[in-house]
C-alpha cells in the first residue's frame, strides 16, 4: 500500500458517522432530528419577527421624547431590512453546529482549574450587558428543561459513540440556540435598546418553545430505540442535593413510554386543569368513576361504553395484543372500503360493535373475555373525543365526514402512546389540530375543493399506512401544513389587498367629511337659493376633497377652498350696500377659483363651467335685487359626483348612527369594540342565514371596522357605532376565545366538563 493511502501518522484520523460506529439506522434518524429542530425553529423565528413591528410601535408610542420615538420607528425599517439577513445566519449557525456534532468536533471541556484571572478580559457594558441577557435566558431554559435535557443529552451520547457532551455541547441545547441569535445580530448596528427588545421576543417565542422540542426529541429517539427505558429518578444526598435522571438497569420494548403527570393532584369539581398530564389524569379519574357507578349506562352523548358490548358474566380480558390485532384488522377493512365511505361519516358506535365483533370472532375463550378498564377508558375517550367533532359546529360537515374516518388509527396511537393525550406536540396531535384548524379558518368559497381533498388524501394515507411508527404522521404534518402555508398565502394576500383598498376608502371618507363640515359651516344659519346650495353640498364639496387630499389640511389651497365656499354662501344671501360693493370687488377672484376647482375636479367641458358659473352670478343678481322667486326658478344640471362613483356603497358611511345617540347598553358596547384585536371572529345573523366573519381593519379615524369571510375577501365595512347597535339586538355576536384553542384541546376540555357533570362533581 502506498503512503498516499495511509492518512500522516501525526493526524487523527477524520470522525464521521462511519468512523464512529453510529449504527447506519441512525443515519436517518440523526437528519430527522435536525428536520424537526430547523422547522421548529425556523416556525418560532418567524413568530420573533411577526412581532417587532407592533412591540416598537407600542414603545414608540410611550416614548420619552421624540428623539426616542424616531430610533423606534427608524428601527422598524431597518429590522425589516436585516431581517433575512439575520435568519439566514442564525440558521446557518445551527446547521453547523449540528455538523460539527455529527463530525466529532465537539468543543473540549473547560475545567474550573484552568481558569486563569490573567486570561479575564474587560468587556463593555453593552457586550456585558448583552451577556447578561444570554445568560439569564439560557439559565432560565435549563432549569425549566433540567429532565428533559438531561435524558436528550444522554441519548445523543449514543449516537456520539458513547462519548458524553459537555454541558454546552448539546448542538440544539439553549446555550447553542440563543448564542446563534446573537451571532445572527453581531454584524447588524442596531443600538442596545433595540437589542434588548428583539432578545425579549425571541425568549419569548423561540427559548419557551424549546420545551416542546426537547420533548419531542426525545420521543423520536425513544421510538428509534436510543435508550428507550431511560427513567426520571430523584437522587437526593447530603453532597448532591440536586435532581438527577439515571436510566435504568432494565429494558422495555420501544412505543410503550412511561408517562408521567406532575403538579396538582385531581380536584373533583375543579375546572379542567392547563396541563394536558393533569387533565388526561383527571379524564381517567372520572372515567373510573363512571365505571364503578355507571358501567352499563351511555357514555355522555349518547354513544354506549365499549364496556357494554362485552359478554355478560365475561371475567377474562384480552391482551394489549389482542386489541392491536383487532384494531389492525378494523384498519386494513376500513382502508378498503375508505374510497367509497370517505364521503359518509364513521360513526363511534358503529366502530365499537365493529372492534367487539372482531374481538370476539377472534377470541381463545368466546363468550368469557372483556376490555380490560384502563383500555376500556382510553378507547371511551378517543370515541368520545370523535364524537367532539363530529358535534362541532365550527367545522363544515364535509370535513368533519373526513376526519371521522382516522378513528380507527387514532385509537391505535392511543393505546400505544398516551402521550397523545398528554402532549400537545405529539405529531398525530398536532396533525389532527391542523387539520381541523385548516377546515375552520380556509373554507371559503373557491378554496373548499382543493382543502377537503387534500385531507382525503392524508386520511388515505394514514389508514393504509399507520403501523406504528409516529413519523408517519411528522412527515404529512409537515407536506400538509405545507399545502395550507400556500392557502393562508393566498388568503392573507386577498386580506391584505382588502385591507388597502379599505384604507383608501377610508381616507376618502375622512377626507369627504372635513369636507362637508366645512360645507356646513359656511351654510349654517343661511338661506341660499336651490341651485347655489346644491353646488356647494354636492360640486364644490368634491372639490373640497381632492384639494384636501393633495394638498393637506394645512395648506394654502385647502383655506383658500373653504374660503371660497364661505363667499359664495354669504353672497347668496341678502346684503346692505356695503355688502354688495365688497361682492363687487369680489366677484372676479371668487368666479376665478370657482373655474379653477371645476377644473380641477374634471368632468366639465369649457362651456359647461361658464353656464355652471353664469348661474351662481344669476343667482347672486336675483338675491341682491330682492328677487328670489327668479333664483329659485334657477336649475343648474350638475354631474355626478366622481366622488360618489370611487366610494361606491361606502358612501353611505357618512350617514351611520353617531355614538351619542346610542343606548347605554349600546355605549358600553362600543367601548368594549375599542379594544378589540384584529383577527378576532365574529358571527352575523341574516335571517335563517349565519356568517362567520372575522375583524380584519379599523380606523382610528373614521372608526369603521372592516370584515373579511374565511377566503380573505372583504364582506362587510361597518361603523362603530352601528355594529354596537347590531350587537345589541342580537344580530351580530363575538365568538368566544375558546373557539381558536386546537380542536384537541377544546374536545378534552368539553369532555372533562361532561364527565363532572355527569358523574355528579358539579351542577
């Protein structure tokens, strides 16, 4: 062999997965790991940025002084500048160092012997002040995450060949997460205060969701079998007080992970509890409850207990196999059958009597054998958690027909891994809430076809597919959140044109009402001929407009219109001598402007504007001579109102309720309207007909509040003080939060609460 095949003896030879004997299996594995952090991630990321543009605001307006104020607003633009810049850096960054881990070039460990007060370095304030930041946020992290860290940090030692990771060595552990936002924001001159608030959002959205992702890290391992058995214990000593984790000496066979609820213990009567480890543990609570008093009994709602269906006087109970073999058979039917039943919905009870028959057609003993109860109470719930749906008014019944048909996998999940119901990240969690959410917020018209086969086709795969392997549903999570990105795409940019449009019309009505106070005021307490007043209410106020919108309130231009108006009503009203010698002088000027704002306003031919303005000086001599009955008999053709034809039905805007004349209740309405945030869904009722609609824009000036439907599209525009009116009455109504909460959430909830009443915890 030649020297050229032989690496130099001097160097160590290069550390790659091959080389250090990580199984080919985890091949796959590793690149799935750093799929689900990068898009995790990347999702959180963007959170951090939808948020700056509203929290500088918020502090502009709070401002100290205007110099304050203008770095706020100025930061904006700038943030927004850097913006891809700097995700494409932090990015970067945790790519790299996942490659470094995959290549052995871990940093090496720093013992507290090796610190030397000569190496310490004096640091500005602002790099220690942004230090300080990095380090509370990351400490925060770790003792919030100190289990769930621990156990990742011991399973990406086996895929390090054994080789333990220093405390910062973890490649997506808080130290390596929050130093690569602050590298991504190193070559950015933003000063320290803008700094601090971008280091706030990204705690807020990106550091409190790592939880979620180290816990879903560790699923994915212990489903690949990287130390599945690994337990939480507790050592306590008089030395090493601290918690500690150590895995086990035992071994248990992957997808059965141990699932432990923490904090408050199950309060009978109590409202449902936040933690979903706590609300499971209070459910099984309350199902056993119901068992030991109502085990022959419905289960709320109707549907019968799985329980019922057993043989009477059965005292055997089939095993977890046993189960997972006749749920098996029930899917691989189901998934035969699905192309021509997807369009009817799946039943619970029918699926019950489906699982029993096969149960029992199947049994070693016929007759004698039962659901054990704590199966017995998963399969309850899921049922009950179907029939949710199939109840739930916020979806159309197309999807909810759709989504009935993942039962049977579904129950699979849960019998295998509880942490279905005890983690909201749980991949078949998230891709049901999905799902659901999609049918809800993008069931407009033109977007139903393409939305509800695209569901078909993930039930499609889920019932020929599911065998037990989770990243089934990782990965159409991730293909059909895809699809919906590009429908809330196409949906926010629908919205977003509304909204512009929207804000032009508003600006014309704002516009359109300085202009017909100032018409009001140069006619208040004056009587003028037909003709000279319907020029000024209609013509010179379109005039007034457009002179306001291009020159400004403060504006030369705009005093000289308004004065304008002012002369010509004053003299179209008697005078005294003195008067009709100023209007003499007048005259010339005032005809002069009238042309130019003609002009201006377009619409008149040259002939047309002299015999507009041979009128007005008509009815000004038939005034002045003591002559009404001429200027009354005076009829000048005006054109229509350019104005009118650009707002459309908008215009009748300017003719709503003011709030001063609403009732109290209608006023306190009104107020609590205020504060109400965009995106917040509101239903109209029409007759028989009820509409979903959902606050998209409102103006601070005009205060008319904006309504798009679930396609973007703009539906209807309504001031204040008429929708506090509607709301009064009854005809529209404010949908309550709970109804945006994932659809998983809202079932467990809802199902706690029956369970109570039902079993008699609450009234």
């Amino acid at each position: 062999m030649s020297n050229h095949d032989q690496p130099p003896p001097t160097q160590p030879p290069a550390t790659n997965l091959a080389s250090r004997g990580i199984q080919p299996r985890f091949g796959e594995l590793v690149q799935g790991c750093r799929k689900l952090v990068m898009n995790r991630l990347a999702e959180n990321m963007g959170s951090v940025f939808g948020q700056v543009d509203d929290t500088l605001f918020e502090c502009a307006d709070k401002a100290e002084n205007n110099q304050v104020q203008t770095l706020f607003f100025d930061s904006m633009r700038d943030i927004r500048k850097q913006r891809p810049q700097i995700e494409r850096a932090y990015h970067q960054r945790i790519a790299r160092q996942f490659d470094d881990f995959l290549e052995g070039k871990l940093k090496p460990e720093l013992n507290a012997g090796e610190l030397n007060a000569d190496h310490l370095e004096l640091v500005q304030d602002e790099d220690f002040e942004e230090t300080l930041l990095l380090t509370n946020m990351v400490s925060r992290v770790k003792a919030r995450c100190t289990q769930s860290l621990f156990a990742l940090d011991q399973r990406l030692a086996v895929l390090n060949n054994g080789r333990k990771l220093g405390d910062d060595d973890n490649p997506f552990g808080p130290q390596a997460v929050a130093l690569a936002f602050r590298e991504a924001l190193a070559p950015c001159p933003f000063q320290m205060r803008i700094k601090t608030i971008l280091y706030m959002l990204f705690e807020r959205h990106v550091m409190l969701g790592l939880d979620s992702i180290y816990d879903a890290l560790n699923q994915r391992l212990v489903q690949a079998g990287v130390l599945p058995d690994l337990k939480y214990t507790v050592q306590r000593s008089t030395t090493a007080p601290n918690a500690q984790l150590r895995p086990p000496t035992g071994s248990v066979p992957p997808f059965h992970p141990t699932v432990s609820t923490t904090g408050a213990p199950f309060t009978p009567g109590a409202p449902p509890p936040s933690d979903p480890g706590q609300l499971f543990s209070g459910l099984t609570s309350l199902l056993g409850e119901r068992r030991l008093h109502h085990d022959r009994s419905p289960l709320p709602g109707g549907t019968p207990s799985i329980s019922s269906f057993a043989p009477k006087g059965a005292t055997r109970v089939y095993t977890a196999s046993e189960l997972l073999e006749a749920l098996n058979r029930l899917q691989k039917q189901s998934a035969q059958e699905l192309a021509n039943r997807i369009g009817q919905p799946q039943r619970v009870d029918g699926l019950k009597a489906e699982l029993q028959q096969q149960l029992e057609s199947h049994s070693r003993l016929p007759g004698q054998q039962k659901v054990a109860d704590l199966e017995a109470d998963v399969i309850d719930l899921v049922g009950m958690l179907f029939d949710f749906i199939l109840d739930d008014d916020s979806l159309a019944d197309v999807y909810k027909t759709a989504l009935s048909h993942l039962h049977t996998p579904y129950l699979k999940v849960a019998l295998l891994d509880k942490a279905l119901f005890t983690q909201h990240h749980h991949p078949a969690r998230r891709l049901l809430n999905s799902m659901a959410q999609a049918g809800v917020l993008y069931s407009g018209e033109g977007e139903e076809h393409g939305l509800l086969s695209k569901m078909h086709w993930v039930v499609e795969r889920v019932a020929h597919g599911f065998s037990g392997d989770l990243l089934l549903f990782d990965s159409l999570l991730d293909e059909f959140n895809a699809y919906v990105g590009t429908l809330r795409h196409k949906v926010e940019l629908r919205e977003q044109r509304a909204v512009e449009a929207a804000k032009g019309r508003d600006k014309l009505l704002g516009a359109r009402q300085q202009a017909v106070d100032a018409i009001g005021n140069a006619l208040e307490g004056r009587t003028l001929p037909g003709a000279m007043q319907r020029f000024l209410e209609q013509t010179w106020a379109d005039v007034l407009v457009f002179v306001l919108l291009r020159h400004g309130e403060r504006s030369s231009e705009w005093q000289r219109s308004v004065e304008v108006a002012e002369q010509l009503a004053w003299s179209g009203t008697p005078l005294d001598q003195t008067g009709r010698e100023r209007l003499q002088q007048l005259r010339v000027p005032l005809l002069e402007d009238l042309r130019k704002g003609l002009e201006l306003l377009g619409g008149y031919h040259e002939d047309g504007i002299r015999r507009l303005l041979q009128d007005l000086v008509a009815c000004q001599h038939a005034i002045q001579s003591q002559q009404p009955q001429v200027a009354a008999r005076i009829a000048s053709a005006l054109p229509d109102s350019k104005l009118g034809e650009m707002l459309g039905q908008d215009a009748e805007l300017a003719t709503t309720p003011s709030p001063s004349s609403l009732s109290p209740r209608a006023l306190a309405l009104a107020r609590d309207l205020a504060h109400v945030e965009f995106g917040t869904w509101f239903e109209f009722v029409d007759g028989p007909e009820v509409r979903t609609l959902k606050l998209s824009w409102f103006s601070p000036t005009t205060r008319n509040y904006m309504f798009v439907d679930h396609s973007g599209q703009r539906v209807a525009i309504m001031p204040i003080a008429q929708l506090a009116q509607d709301m009064e009455q009854g005809l529209i109504r404010l949908l309550p939060s709970e109804r945006s909460a994932p659809l998983v959430d809202r079932a467990m909830n809802t199902i706690y609460r029956v369970l109570q009443r039902f079993t008699g915890r609450t009234a």
